[in-house]
C-alpha cells in the first residue's frame, strides 16, 4: 500500500500500518465510542507516535480500519479464485463477508458517528463487493458449477440477510449453516 506521498510504505511501516487496522477492529467492536487510541498502540504492540503519524485523527483511523476490511474481502476473490475451483472459491469467499460483516456491525457505533460526522466510509462498497461477487460468479457459472440464473445482486441479499441473522461471532457456526445451504441453491453440482 503506498504511503501518503505515492511511495510505497517499506515493510516494517506496512507491518506495523497492518498491525494497527486489526487492533482498531477489534478495539472498536470491543469498547466502541469508548476505545482509547493507546489501548489500539498497545494491542498493536506499536508506539502511540507510530499510531499518530500513520493515523492523525480517530476518524482517520476508524475509516481506514473500515475500508481495510472492505479491501481484504474484495481483493481476496481473485486470489481464492487463483487457489481454488470456482465453487470452493466462491464458499471461502461467502465465509469472509461473514467476517467482514461481523467487523463491521462490531465497529457500528464508530462508523456511525463517523457518518454523522460528515465522513462517508461507505462510498463504493457495495459496487466493489457486487464486483467481487460477480466475478466469483461468473467463475462458477463458466465452470458448470454455479447455476447461470442468479445474479451479484441477489447473491449480496442473501449473504446480507445471513450477516443481519446470525453475524455475531457467537452466532457463526448458525452463519456457516445458513451459508452452506445458499450454496447449495446456488450449484449446479453437489458434494
């Protein structure tokens, strides 16, 4: 990922950029409006300073802890699609929207305020997962795999309505469930 200049962070930076995204998550889903910046430095095992020229604001850190997320699931179609036949891909995929899903309802309250803030986290998110969803897809439908009838749109219903019935991680082995047998629907060909 390229700093703010256009170069690419080195690799400790990165680490350490990457460190600090996942412990806002968590600390975010955890304490909510609450969290404090140092807890996130601290379970990132970084310095408050490395936390402060990497993410001047806690808006700026709550957005990018957001599009972070939004990036690992949709950037990971093509690479399940490059490891995996195009059914198996599009599972491991539906598994982490679930995760995806959680990360967020679990980061609600912050990106909330965010959004009342005048900040917009979401702008292009469902255009890039439909994306995402729609290459998977056609991956399925060409391989024989995945019925040709069901569309991206459709697709993201349903997973939506899984994540809004049982997207608690208390909740996830009802989300698997549920996810199994939309893909059961979905395929040509069962297991």
């Amino acid at each position: 990922m390229p700093s703010e200049t256009g170069r690419p962070l080195r690799a400790d930076a990165q680490r350490n950029r990457d460190k600090i995204l996942a412990a806002a998550v968590r600390v975010f889903a955890e304490d909510g409006l609450d969290a404090h910046l140092e807890r996130i430095a601290k379970e990132a095992g970084v310095g408050s300073g490395t936390l402060y020229r990497n993410f001047p604001t806690r808006d700026v850190l709550i957005e990018a802890a957001y599009r972070n997320e939004l990036s690992r699931l949709c950037d990971a179609a093509p690479e399940l699609l490059a490891a995996l036949p195009p059914r198996e891909a599009l599972r491991a995929w539906m598994g982490r929207f679930i995760d995806y899903a959680t990360a967020k309802f679990g980061m609600a309250d912050a990106l909330r305020a965010l959004v009342e803030s005048g900040v917009n986290p979401y702008a292009r998110s469902r255009e890039l997962m439909l994306e995402a969803l729609t290459s998977l897809l056609a991956a399925g439908v060409e391989a024989g795999t995945v019925r040709s009838d069901v569309g991206a749109d459709d697709m993201f219903a349903a997973l939506t309505g899984i994540a809004l019935a049982s997207g608690k991680p208390d909740q996830r082995a009802q989300a698997e469930r549920l996810l199994d047998l939309t893909l059961d629907g979905l395929c040509t060909v069962r297991n």
